[in-house]
C-alpha cells in the first residue's frame, strides 16, 4: 500500500490511527499489538507473498539476539556473526543473487541461468536495521529483548518500506513508554503538518518532475541519442524529483509516526543547499548515513588510525588509512546497498572519490571556494552521480554523461532539432522548475515548518493563533489538492531498495 | 512534543486547529466530487447526450462504455488492434452480434485483463477477441490506471474518477463549453474512439529501422540461438499471464474467447526472438491456453503476405486493409492453432526467413543513406 493512495489515506490511515487510539487508552501493550499487527497488514496488503521474508528475519534476529544477550565471549561474538552473515546471506539471495551470476557470467564467460528472483519490499531496510540490533545487543549497549516491542520495531509502518532507518534505542525507548502512546493533539497538528507537507512534495512537484526526466533517461537507456539540453534537463529534473519524492515520503513517515505518538528522525535537512560533497551526505538520506557512518566508517577508522598511531605513520599515510579507506569502503556499501547493479556500485566508488578528494583539500589546507562557486561544483558532482544511480546501465549512464559535456550555445545544435526536446512541454517544465527551486532554495524546510507551527501552537496570544489558524488553513488545502492528484498515483522511487 | 498531557482548554484550542485543517482539506474534496458527479465527462454515471468519447484519457472512458452502451462482443488489446472496429465484424455475419472495440493505446496485459473482467462482469458478453501484443506481455506497470472504476464494490463512489483533479478540468471545460482547452481528445463516435492513424513510411526508413537495430550484431549467430532456444519460456511474464487471463477465462465458460497474436512485421518477429523472450512466452501462452473449452487460439504472424511486407507498415502498426484481413483471419478460423508442435515447427520457418531477410537488409545498408 502506497502512502499517497487513496486506499491508506481514506481507509488504512483512520482505521489503524483509530484502533490505536481506543486501544491506548485502556491496554499500552494491546495498542503496541494492534500496530504490530496494521504494519504487517500494511506490508502484506503490497506484497503478502513477501510477507514470510520479514516474519523470518524478524524471528531469526529475535532469537539471535537472546542467545547474544544471554551468553558470554566466545559463544555471544560466535553468535553475532553467524546473526550478521545470515542477515547478510538472507539479503544477498534476495536482492545479489541475480547480479552476482549475471556478473560471473559477463566477467568470466560462463552460462549459468540467472535467477529471476523478485526482491522483497524493503529488505535493505529491514535487513539493516537488525544487524544494528544485532551489533548493540553485542557491545551491551541494549537489553530489551520484549518480543512485542522488537516486533513493532522492526515492522514499524510508518518506515517499513523506505526508512527512515531506525535505531532500536529511541524506538524500543518509545514504545515501551504508556505516556508515548497516549494521544497528544499538538502531535496530530504537527503530524498532519509533516503528512500534507510530504503528500505535496510527492505528487504536486515529485511525479510530474519524473515525468519529463523518465522519458529522457528512457531513450538513453534504449539507445537514442540526447542532447546536451535534453541530457542536463534530464538530470536536473530527475535530481530535483528525487529529492521531493523522497524527502517527501520520509516526512509522511515523520508525520504519520507521530499521530502514534511516536517520533522517528528526519531523513533530509535541504540538501540541495550544501556547498560540499560531505555536508550533502551529512544532509541527504540522514538515517541511512548515520548507520553506516556508526557502524562501518567509525570503528573502521579508529582501527586503522590505532594502526597507524601504532606504527607511527606519518600524516599522508595517516590520512589514508583513518580517512580514505573507510571512507571509500563506506561509500561502496552505500552503492551496493541501493541496488544490485553496476551502476550503483560505480555511484558509491565515484561518491567515496569525490569525498576523498575533498577531505584530501581540506587537509592539505588550500584555500576553499566562495559559496556559490562551492555549490556549484557541489551540485555538478551530485548530478553526476545521480546519472550513475538512476540510469538502467552503465552504457545508458555514459551516453548521458557524454551529451552532458557536448554543451555548445543555444541555437547551436545541441538545444535546437532534438525531438526529445520538441515533446517537452516547455512551459510545465520552466513553471514546475521555478517552484521546485524557489521551494528548495527559498522556502524553510519540512522540520522548520514543522518546529514554527510546534512553536505557535505552544504560544497563547491572539497573533499566534490567527497565525496557526491559516497555516493549518493552508496546510488542508494543500492536502486537498495533492488529493486532487492521487490519479496519477505512482511509487516512491526508494522503495525498490 | 512528548511530555505532560495537555490541558482541556489546550485540548479544545488543539482541536480548533484540527478541525480547520479537516474543513480546508474537506470541503474542496467534497466540491469537486459534487462537479464530477454532476458533470461526469467520462459517463461513468449515465450516457452523455450528445455522446463524447475520449482518446487520450481512455483509461478512463472504458467503464462508461461498458456501464451505459450496449453491444454483445468486445475486442481487447493494445493500439495494434484499434482499427478492428465493430462494423468488420459486422460485414462477416458471425454469430459474436454487436462487437465493440474497448483496446487501448499502450495498454499491458494487466490493463486489458480489468477491461475485459469488468465487461464480463457488467453484461453478458458473447465472444472476446483478444489481442496479445508483445508489449503488452513483457511490460507490466499499473500506475495511472483507475482501478476504482472497474471495481463493482465501488461502483456507487468511484472515488479514483470522483476525486480526480484532471476530471475536474474535464468537468470544468464541458460545463463551460470549452472543449478546446480540454486535454482528453473528444470524439464523437465510438468508431472514431478506437481508430488509429496509419502513417505509412519509406523503404529506407523502414531498411534504417533494421541497420540501427542490429548493428554490431552477428544475424547468423542470434538466429541460430533463437532456433534452438525456441520454448515456452518460464519466467514473469508467463505466471502473470496465468495470475490474470487464466482465471478470467475459467470463470467464464459461457464465454467464447478468441485469443489472436497480432501480426507483427517479420523484423520484428526476428528482434524479439533472438534478443527477447517474448517469442518463448508466447509459446508458453498458448500452451497455457490452449486446452481450455472456451478457448481458441489465432496465430495471425502465420499471415506472411503482410508480414514480410515492411510497406504496410509504420512502425508498429498495419494498415488498414490489414485490419479488414486480420476480422477475415479471425472469422474463417484459417490461422487457428491446432497443434503445438506444428505451430512450433512454423515459427522456426518464420526465424530463419526473417533472419535471411534481416542479414539481406544489413548486407544492402552500405548503399542504405540512414540519417
């Protein structure tokens, strides 16, 4: 079930917010339960024949997880990794399976039959956030082992399908706490804030952008040739739908969570403002950044700056064990995480470059850019990484790369004659470019939104409240409107991950 | 946000700001469903008089036709069999009574499957003739479909129609008299629904079509492996075949279904068999279907006096005279498949032509000026 279906939003939605509502009152744990159980009708209501994956998983990290907490070394390490490589072999038959003998077969030759295995929905997710459990309940950073609440954890709707990625501490925290669930108007005013906001930056901005990039990245894909001006409003648009669509899903998640009571961290802090590759990734995809950086980049470094204070290094080679491996490493499992292709992992490779190349200036203390050169270059890496994320291969990536770069005046060629030009409605494209710059650049983000109308509901004087009274005004029909457009309903971009 | 519980005024205040957000989001939702119902551009309620159909919005315009104007067969499919209109059907005194022809343009099976179930559904139907298109097959996506308007369990609130800003456009054009500025492509008449413009192309735009398709390619080596890797093919494409026709078709034994693979030109056919597994899941198919008593089979590539010849054809497409051969095919039962294996053995024959053919094309593209 999409969040901007008519389906979840007329039926799914007040029933489930519902059911909890009566439930909490009386029973925490039946509350906790009718949620465990909407979450898994969420997920099955997509995909039931998927839904034995996540009750498996679920149930082998649970058990995992005791025997982890109730042993001591070696048995509690031994335990740990067969969790971590289960996970991990779990995840790989599902989502690597047909990469891997595809690429055998391309790399060394052979004919084995690839398996068309479809990949169940939100594994990467699921998958992730357990083996961080996993890691915790090791390290003695968790006991709460209560089966219900790791349950909830785990199949929470709200971030089941796209993140954002949860950590089990603020969630187990939360779930296990009555006060939480009970219901809080100013947390429904500030849910709603963050769904309408959501609901709108998907369809009204994200869906129609898709549907002038789509087409362009179609024709690469089978071959045609694009122009520099088809190739850069291609990469511009997709970028700019990404970003809406899921940011977008990440503050519907934020925003239905929290008509549970339940907080759940944000996913983006206007990203597109960033002047350098590593304040991006600190504001893009937060959730997925901070778990990998928490478990892969930081106890790699430290290991290989220990390494290195021990052999006593000097700074370069310092520099590149603390910095550049593990950032690297970091980078490539973030491509490999998105997807099992090519592609992806030439998106993580080219992204941990790029970081490194600018941590290496940072550290050799040359002198940085003014802010709009930095954003520039900034923004050109990121579109250039996006060709190599959203394209179907990298044949289909390096023809757009290669239009990109084949710039030459308006009028001269490259913007004139292209029929993949001539079936672009120019005015949608100029309009819908406006706004989604004007939103992106101009306009505060979700969470400052959301933390002004927090701020006005907790004021009494009669300004606030005339203040409050049209922003909540302007927020319904905001949500009527993206309503209005449910028809063209199509699915978040990261929910194939 | 988390914290004491708030106090009954905050309360009362809390849920002041609620209601306004449920007003404003409401009553526009309510608004325009009132206009769309009253309107109802696609007649989904009741017959629009005088008559409108739409081209580009056909999605949408299906279950009116089907809801509110009478007819006893149907033909189901993509664009490739648009032009097979009711009045051909009409001229060969077959027992199917009226036909009316509810393909839609780029369509996937799955598309075509609601169609033609919501038709069964809604009035006792006679023969379905249906169009397997290979796009069709291998593709499937269902966004922009709306299902609601072909579910009997909303027929009372179409929500999908009803609370739809772009028919709210629609509503808001007829109501005001301007359909110029509408995008739905009115017509009026459902044979002029349904009809696709055949825009024929040169012999060297065709020859160019081919050059570009394989070059690089070795045309011996891909017929060869098509010849011998011919099926049925088990994959996707076939279980979703299965998960959506098969039951239509068991459901509904009172109903004659004439399945029929268009007739695609011979390039083609070469294309998909050596570089896709369509061919393989047509076999697939066709073997699926073929034993069932309500079923009969037409495999209309078996027509090689228009298949070989590029000149009635666009792109994808067949002229119209094709569309008066392929109602001729279909009532006198002549390309009927009987036997797989003999079915089996021709599309063999028809591979290595349409290699020799292509290897023909690519040999001569030296003297071939393609832009």
């Amino acid at each position: 079930m999409l969040f901007n279906s008519y389906e979840f939003i007329f039926l799914f939605m007040p029933v489930a917010v519902a059911g909890f509502a009566l439930l909490s009152r009386r029973h925490h744990k039946a509350a906790l339960l009718w949620l465990t159980v909407v979450s898994l009708v969420f997920y099955a209501y997509w995909d039931w024949h998927s839904i034995w994956i996540l009750l498996a998983s679920m149930v082998f990290n649970f058990v995992c997880s005791l025997i982890i907490g109730r042993s001591a070394d070696p048995v509690s390490r031994r335990c740990l990794v067969f969790g971590i490589a289960g996970n991990l072999v779990w995840l790989g038959i599902f989502k690597y399976a047909g990469f891997a003998v595809q690429a055998t077969n391309d790399i060394a030759g052979t004919h084995f039959a690839v398996p068309a295995i479809t990949l169940p929905l939100g594994i990467s997710f699921f998958t992730f956030t357990q083996i961080a459990y996993l890691v915790d309940v090791y390290l003695r950073q968790t006991s709460d082992h209560d089966p219900l609440r790791y349950s909830l954890f785990v199949s929470y709707f709200p971030h089941l399908i796209a993140g954002p990625i949860l950590h089990h501490k603020p969630m187990m925290g939360q779930f296990a706490d009555p006060a939480v669930a009970r219901l809080r108007i100013d947390n429904w005013i500030i849910g709603l804030t963050y769904f309408s906001i959501g609901l709108a930056k998907k369809l009204l901005l994200a869906d129609p952008l898709g549907a002038i990039a789509s087409p362009l990245f179609r024709t690469a894909q089978y071959g045609g040739d694009l122009s520099a001006g088809a190739a850069w409003i291609a990469t511009s648009t997709y970028t700019l739908q990404l970003y809406f669509d899921f940011s977008g899903y990440s503050d519907m998640a934020v925003g239905l969570s929290l008509l549970f009571g339940v907080r759940i961290p944000v996913n983006f802090l206007s990203p597109l403002k960033a002047t350098s590759v590593t304040e991006i990734w600190r504001r893009w995809h937060i959730s997925l950044m901070n778990l990998l950086r928490d478990y892969i980049y930081t106890p790699l470094s430290l290991m290989l700056a220990r390494y290195a204070v021990r052999r006593r290094l000097g700074k370069w080679p310092m520099f590149l064990l603390a910095v550049v491996i593990p950032v690297n490493i970091t980078f490539l499992v973030s491509g490999i995480w998105h997807g099992a292709g090519w592609t992806f992992i030439v998106f993580g490779i080219f992204t941990g470059l790029a970081m490194t190349l600018e941590a290496a200036w940072r550290r050799a203390a040359l002198p940085g850019l003014p802010g709009v050169a930095a954003w520039f270059f900034t923004m050109l890496i990121f579109l250039v990484s996006l060709v190599l994320f959203r394209s179907a291969d990298l044949a289909t990536a390096q023809r757009i790369l290669t239009a990109m770069v084949q710039i030459s005046l308006p009028g001269a060629g490259s913007w004139t004659g292209d029929p993949n030009l001539v079936a672009i409605n120019f005015r949608r494209l100029v309009t819908l470019a406006t706004l989604a710059s004007a939103i992106v650049f101009l306009a505060p983000n979700s969470v400052q939104i959301a933390e002004t109308i927090q701020r006005l509901v907790a004021r009494r004087e009669a300004a606030s409240a005339r203040l409050l009274s049209v922003s909540m005004a302007g927020l319904g029909l905001l949500f009527a409107v993206s309503v209005l457009n449910l028809g063209k309903a199509s699915a978040f971009l990261y929910f194939q991950f | 946000m988390n914290g004491e519980p708030a106090s009954t005024t905050g309360i009362k205040r809390g849920l002041k700001y609620l209601a306004i957000w449920a007003v404003f989001a409401l009553l526009p939702l309510a608004a325009v469903a009132a206009v769309n119902f009253v309107v109802d551009p696609f007649q989904f309620f009741r017959a629009s008089n005088p008559p409108h159909f739409s081209n580009s919005m056909q999605r949408y315009q299906h279950p009116g036709v089907i809801r509110n104007y009478p007819f006893d067969s149907l033909v189901a499919g993509t664009s490739i069999v648009g032009n097979l209109q009711g009045e051909l059907f009409a001229s060969k005194q077959l027992d199917s009574g009226r036909v009316q022809n509810l393909a839609f343009w780029a369509s996937t099976l799955r598309e075509s499957a609601y169609v033609v179930d919501y038709a069964l559904k809604m009035k006792p139907i006679h023969t379905v003739y249906w169009g397997v298109g290979r796009q069709a097959i291998m593709q499937d996506y269902q966004s922009e479909f709306p299902n609601c308007m072909y579910s009997r369990v909303w027929s009372w609130f179409p929500y999908c129609y009803l609370l739809n800003a772009d028919i709210f456009m629609e509503s808001l054009w007829i109501a005001l008299n301007r359909k110029g500025l509408s995008e739905a492509g009115w017509v009026n008449s459902l044979q002029e629904w349904k009809a696709v413009p055949f825009r024929p192309r040169s012999r060297q735009a065709a020859a160019c079509e081919i050059v570009r398709a394989v070059k690089g390619d070795d045309i011996a080596a891909l017929t060869r492996v098509a010849r011998e890797n011919l099926g049925p093919l088990e994959g996707p494409e076939i279980n979703r075949f299965r998960e959506l026709v098969l039951p239509i078709v068991q459901a509904n034994r009172q109903v004659r279904f004439k399945f029929f693979f268009t007739p695609f030109q011979l390039w083609q056919f070469w294309y998909n068999s050596a570089k896709g597994r369509a061919l393989r899941t047509e076999l697939a198919i066709m073997q699926t279907l073929i034993n069932e008593p309500n079923v009969e089979f037409h495999d209309l590539t078996a027509m090689v006096w228009f298949t070989h010849n590029p000149d009635r054809y666009d792109y994808i497409h067949y002229d119209l005279e094709g569309a008066r051969e392929v109602v001729d095919a279909l009532a006198s039962g002549t390309m009927r498949v009987t036997s797989m294996e003999r079915q089996k053995q021709l599309w063999l024959g028809e591979i290595q032509a349409a290699g020799d053919m292509v290897q023909e094309v690519v040999s001569q593209s030296a003297t071939t000026k393609c832009p």
